[in-house]
C-alpha cells in the first residue's frame, strides 16, 4: 500500500479494533474487496430466512452492481475478524458433545452466536463513529452475519410496506455478504483467511470503508 497521510490514522483504527476486541485488522486498497453478484444470489438460493424480513438484508441493502458503484469511490479498507465463541471443543464443552446441526434451532445456541454477533456490530459500528472523528466522513461499515439486535427485525413486524425506522440506527449494519462481497477472497487479499466449513476455526468478518 502507498504511504499517504492517512497511514496513521489506518494504523490508529487497526490498534482500536484489537483494543476492541477483535482478533485482527489489516488494511488494504478498496480495488481489492471482491464484489461478486453470486453471493447475493445465495440470499435467494436457497431462500435465507432473514431475506426480505431484516433491514440489513436484500432486498433493502444495497444490491451488488449498486454496492460496487460507490465502491469505485473508495481508496482504502479495512478488514475485521473476530472470533466466534463456538469452535467445536467449546461446542463440546458447552452443549455436551452436540454436533452443530443439532444446535442451530436451540435457544441456547443462538443465544451465544447472538451475543458474539452483536457484539461485533459494535465494533464494527465504533470503528466507524472513530473514523468520522479522524475526519473521514464518507467511512462506512459492514458486519457480520444477519442483524440480531432485535428479536424481530420491524420489516418483520411489521411487513415490507412499512416505514418504521430502524429502532438502532447507529450500530445495525448490513454484513459484507448482504452487499455481494465475496468475503473469503476479500479477506485472502487483506493477508487473512476464512475457511469454509469453519468449525474449527469461526470468525465474524467485517469492513471499514473510508474516505
């Protein structure tokens, strides 16, 4: 990456996200996030049930061709993991020897991945409120995962049609995926993996776009 004035305040932004919480952050050109219209298809293909019932979700984030528009804009980025609480020793410890298939639709399971979710959100949201502060006003974050913050999203309370705001506008953030990035080549080109199936190894990934 080119030196520029900015190289400080990515390196500020990299140490706040571990002091955060999250396991790595590694900066790299905004031209390297893959966008791929076939991850969006995967929303669809099969139907995921949060498609259409989350605001941070198809329809209503930004669809691929859209996203990789305003990407063009963009000069750098800046790629999060954290780790999931669930490898499989800890499934193994903590939902006696259960094998993931089993655990998906137990309350006990989603609460942690739920937990871990939302507490990723944060991070990804505070890294975002610190870049506007460090003079970056276009800088825009991607999470992890469907939005959980709430039980039900309000488009699912309350339909499609509606036009009830998000009650948590300042920490929901749609997740690379629901934008059409390819997150396994996006991380690979920051210097970072993400393996597929990740039960051994499972991290929440996000993006910080700034400008």
């Amino acid at each position: 990456m080119p030196t520029t004035d900015s190289d400080a305040d990515v390196r500020t932004l990299c140490e706040r996200a571990l002091a955060l919480g999250a396991r790595a952050a590694r900066p790299l050109p905004a031209d390297r996030v893959v966008v791929d219209p076939r991850v969006s298809l995967k929303c669809r293909v099969p139907l995921c049930p949060s498609y259409g019932r989350n605001l941070m979700c198809p329809p209503f984030a930004p669809a691929a061709d859209e996203f990789a528009a305003t990407l063009a804009r963009y000069a750098t980025a800046l790629l999060v993991q954290q780790a999931i609480p669930l490898t499989a020793t800890d499934i193994d410890e903590r939902f006696a020897g259960k094998g993931v298939a089993e655990l998906h639709d137990t309350a006990a399971y989603q609460r942690v991945m739920a937990d871990s979710q939302n507490a990723f959100a944060g991070v990804m949201s505070s890294l975002e409120r610190e870049a506007l502060a460090l003079g970056y006003p276009f800088a825009a974050a991607l999470a992890g995962g469907d939005c959980c913050l709430c039980e039900t999203c309000v488009v699912a309370d309350e339909g499609p049609r509606t036009n009830a705001p998000c009650r948590h506008p300042f920490v929901a953030r749609p997740s690379m995926e629901a934008v059409g990035i390819d997150v396994v080549a996006t991380a690979a080109a920051a210097g970072l993996a993400v393996t597929l199936p990740a039960a051994d190894d499972p991290v929440w990934t996000g993006l910080l776009l700034l400008d």
